[in-house]
C-alpha cells in the first residue's frame, strides 16, 4: 500500500471539486435492493467504500453498472443470500442492509459490521428498532440473523439520534404495511437525501429534515434517477486544510447549506468565508486563532471533522479546546499528531491544544479514515517531509486527497513504501 508524501509549509492556492457524498450514496445504494425497477444514481464518488458496497449487491444478484460517477442498479432479480463476511467486516455502512434485506426477502443474514476503529460503535438501536416493526433478530457471536413473516407500522423513539439507526428503520419502514412514526429521529443531511431518494421512488415520507419521520408503507418503488449532493466532510477537510496551510480555496460543488457549524468554526479561527450556491471561497492569511468547539449530532460541529480541526488547532497562535461528545477513540490521531510536534493534552473527552508554528515532518499513521485525511493536512504545516501511513482508510472515503490538493498547490503525492528509505524515513 502506497504511503502520502507531503512537502509543507506552502501555500494553498486554486479550486478543488468537491466529490459527491460518502455517507449519502451508501445508504442510497443499499435502499436500491427495495426497487423493483432501475435505479440512477449520479454524482457517485469513486471511493472504496462504494465500490465494496456494489460488490455486495452484485453478489445479492442485483445487475449493477457505475461509468465515470454514474451508477444504474437494477435490483429486479435481486436474491435474499447471506452477505459475505470479508464485505461486512471491511465498512461499518454494511450494517445498513438489514432493513432493506428484511423489506425485500424477509431475511437478513449479515455479520458485525467492520470499519474504522474510533470506538463504540454498538447496533442496539437498529435491532430494537427493527424487532419494532416486526423482525426476530438472533445475535451469534458475530452473526446477526434476522427474518420477519412481515414488517409493520409501529411507533419508535430512538433514546439518541443515531444516523445508521434511523437510516435502517427508514428503509425497513418504507416495505413494512402501515404507518411508521420515527422520534428522536437524526437529522444529518445524509438523513434527507436517503428520504428524498426514496420519495423519487415512490415511497411516502414527511417530516424530511426534522425528528420526527412519518413513513407511509407498503408502496411498490419504481425506478427513478438522483443526484448525490457534495461531501460535507470532504469539503470541511480542505476547509482545515486552508486554515492550516493558508492561502486561498475555492470549494466547488460544496454543499455551503449544510455546513454551517464548520464555516462558523471556520470564521472563528481567522478564515474569510464567501459563500455562494454550491461553493464556498476562503481565504487564510496568518496562522489560525485558537477556538473551543464540542462535536455533537446534525446541526452541531461533526464529529467526522474533529481530526481535521484538531490538526488545525496545533498550529493556531494560542490554546484551543475541542471535545468529542460521539466517537471516544477520535482523539487516537491525537498521538500522531504528536510525532509532529504537535502538543495536545487529552483529558477525558477534551483535547487541549497548545499551537506551535511550524510542525516537524515525520512519519505517521492514520487508523481510521478522517484520521488519516487529518494527518495529510497537518503535513501541510509541518517542515520538512511528512510520511502518512493508511492510505487504505483515506481512501475509503476520499476519490483522490493528494490530486485534490496538488492542484491547489501543495507538494504532496502518493510513493511507493520502499521510497521512503530514500529520505530516511526507515
């Protein structure tokens, strides 16, 4: 596996197009196995993630065909089969299939799902919210075996707005007979899109962009064509990666409506936000001044950007405090940041960051794949040559991180292992 290499200490300058939405498409594509007919879906980024999730649906059957970012699922004669092990041990977005699984076979047979190691992550609340409307659920170690002689409508109220959680009993909702009231309800944008997806499809859905869902059941889905929205995080990382290196980005195809918090903690550190539909400008001159921010559900500061800032925040003129609310083990980039010469003090769930200017090259690793993309912009702020490790997390969620920001002028490209006995690094 290739590792990045980045030069530091230049300046950001030009536009990168921001990739359609991870977290969106997903659950998209599994909500796919529901339709009867042929499904497009555009602005699809080339990611890991999306290419392991297209193996599975080819391997339930279903004909699947992605050109550029286009991609046609036809889920006609699509079979209810166990979902291979190695596909659900290798992203956690696995777990997603159980509500359309169940809705279309009335079985469901997966494993634990897998992904990035950022700490518990626990399915209680997809179980319970699946058993709701009518499912058996059998948990066997690492198995989960579902059936269901047909789903539902029921009453939820999730105790905490869990994305996956809510994704599933929407999906499931939408097969099941009667009507569906979801509380507590999550609220990411990611949400949305999956609910506008399925009303393309003819599924009856209000409520869209609240807590609380009203899912009418029971309708055939016909097929139908949507556009994936810009990734949010993708854009919020190239957002860090211009505060930390400085310099001027234009962000096209970024989703500006759904960003608030991050432009707003953007703004806070000293970045010139200009916001247009569908793109953002900013503008960094001077390190970035230190901010205090806590991670918390839609509409809050994202817990997948708390890596990117916290890279941000060591080299800011000053003391910074961020704590993570979602993920405990988010701050494990925290130790590799310090490799870096970064100087973070973990209390609890808060990180205290001390900036310095600049950081030192080295080499370092990214565990789980907002790390990873993190570590690539500290080295943006880092003298000398900064090796980053995990390539193969990033590269589940982002299409091209190194091409992306080459072409806003950073030095920074992916090299063979071997190359860094080259510099030393080894």
């Amino acid at each position: 596996m290739p590792v990045i290499c980045v030069q530091g200490l230049r300046r950001l300058n030009g536009e990168i197009w921001i990739q359609g939405s991870k977290n969106a498409v997903l659950p998209m594509m599994a909500a796919s196995l529901l339709c009867r007919g042929t499904v497009t879906i555009a602005n699809v980024p080339l990611i890991e993630d999306v290419f392991c999730m297209l193996e599975i649906l080819r391997t339930l059957g279903c004909r699947c065909d992605l050109r550029e970012h286009v991609l046609t699922v036809d889920a006609r004669d699509a079979v209810g089969r166990p979902v291979p092990e190695e596909a659900c041990r290798s992203m956690r977005s696995s777990i997603m299939l159980l509500g359309p699984l169940l809705g279309r076979f009335g079985a469901a047979q997966i494993w634990y799902p897998g992904g990035c190691s950022i700490g518990s992550r626990p399915i209680d609340l997809h179980l319970g919210a699946l058993r709701s409307l009518g499912a058996q659920i059998v948990v066997e170690g690492e198995q989960i075996r579902a059936q269901a002689s047909g789903l539902h409508g029921a009453r939820l109220r999730f105790p905490y707005p869990s994305v996956g959680a809510t994704e599933n009993a929407v999906m499931a909702a939408v097969a099941s007979e009667g009507t569906t009231r979801i509380s507590g309800a999550a609220r990411e944008p990611e949400i949305e899109a999956l609910c506008d997806f399925l009303r393309t499809l003819g599924a009856g859905i209000s409520g869209i962009g609240s807590g609380t869902l009203t899912v009418t059941g029971g309708s055939l889905l016909h097929g139908g064509s949507f556009t994936v929205p810009g990734d949010r995080i993708v854009a919020g990382t190239y957002l860090g990666a211009a505060l930390t290196a400085g310099g001027e980005l234009l962000l096209r195809g970024a989703p500006e409506g759904q960003m608030g918090a991050a432009l707003a903690a953007a703004s806070r550190m000293g970045a010139e936000i200009a916001v247009e539909p569908c793109s953002i400008r900013i503008k960094m001159t001077g390190r970035p001044r230190p901010v205090s921010l806590t991670t918390e559900p839609y509409p809050g500061f994202p817990t997948d950007l708390q890596s990117v800032m916290l890279a941000a925040a060591s080299v800011a003129e000053g003391d910074s405090f961020i704590r993570e609310t979602v993920f405990e083990e988010r701050f494990s980039t925290a130790k590799e940041l310090r490799k870096l010469g970064a100087h973070i003090i973990i209390n609890g769930g808060t990180a205290a960051v001390e900036g310095r200017w600049p950081l030192c090259g080295g080499s370092v690793s990214g565990r789980d794949l907002r790390g990873g993309a993190a570590l690539a912009v500290a080295g943006l702020a880092a003298e000398g040559t900064t090796f980053v490790d995990g390539y193969a997390h990033i590269r589940r969620g982002y299409e091209d991180i190194c091409g992306d920001l080459a072409g806003a002028g950073a030095e920074i490209c992916l090299e063979d292992i071997d190359r860094r006995k080259e510099h030393g690094a080894l």
